[in-house]
C-alpha cells in the first residue's frame, strides 16, 4: 500500500468526534483506523498536531499568569519561564510520544522512520537527478 493510498483510506475512515476526543486525551482508537493513526502520527502536519495538541490546554494558563497582579515585565517573565522549557521538551519529546502512540496501538514504532526515510529517499533521488553527472 502506497503512503498515497494509506492517506485516501484514512481520509475516508476517520473516527468520530468522541473518537477523536478520547483519542486526544491518550486512549486508543479501534483497530480499523489504525490507517489514520498512522496518518495522524507520521503524515503531513504530524509535528503541527501534535505541538497544537499540545500547547492548546497551555494557554489558560499562561492566561491566568497574566492577570497576576504586578509589573507587566514579571507577568511577561513568567508566562516565558513556562512556556520556553516547555516548548523545548514539547519538540525534544516529539518523538518518544509519537512512538508511545504507535506501539499503544499495536502498531510497529518503526512506522515513524519509515516515513523520513521515504522522505530522505524522494530528496536523494531529486538531487541525484538534477546534479549527478554520468561519466
């Protein structure tokens, strides 16, 4: 199966609205959308998602620093203590929770390399084409 039909078949059988909830919240989804798993956790807009995921539950809170009484530099000063670190980790944890997401579903972790390696592929073979000189 072609990464371009896995995407048409996920596109088409996508989970519901609760699914997708429950899913956000770390439960797993049934194994005949294992395809969109595999899109959501390893497609195009992967990293997007999941730093969107993410940050979204963040920002009440950040909110809420900024209405703390006092000078605007230490609101400020505190919203980036928390936000900076975190953003650091959200990208340096990337991808040992995109695998737990995998193997939670029964599915192979290798899947995530999978998709770079056809990606390193495609840009191999494009330079290849475009500068390699045949003697």
């Amino acid at each position: 199966m072609t990464h371009d039909t896995a995407h048409h078949t996920a596109a088409a059988n996508s989970p519901t609205l609760g699914q997708r909830l429950t899913y956000i919240l770390g439960r797993t989804l049934p194994t005949d959308l294992h395809n969109w798993v595999i899109t959501d956790t390893t497609g195009p807009g992967a990293t997007r998602r999941y730093a969107v995921r993410c940050l979204v539950p963040l920002v009440p809170i950040l909110a809420a620093l900024l209405l703390v009484p006092g000078p605007w530099i230490i609101r400020i000063g505190m919203v980036l203590l928390l936000f900076l670190p975190f953003v650091y980790f959200l990208f340096a944890l990337k991808s040992i929770y995109l695998r737990h997401r995998l193997v939670s579903h029964g599915l192979d972790p290798e899947l995530l390399n999978a998709h770079k390696q056809q990606r390193l592929d495609r840009v191999r073979d494009a330079y290849e084409s475009r500068y390699r000189r045949d003697a």
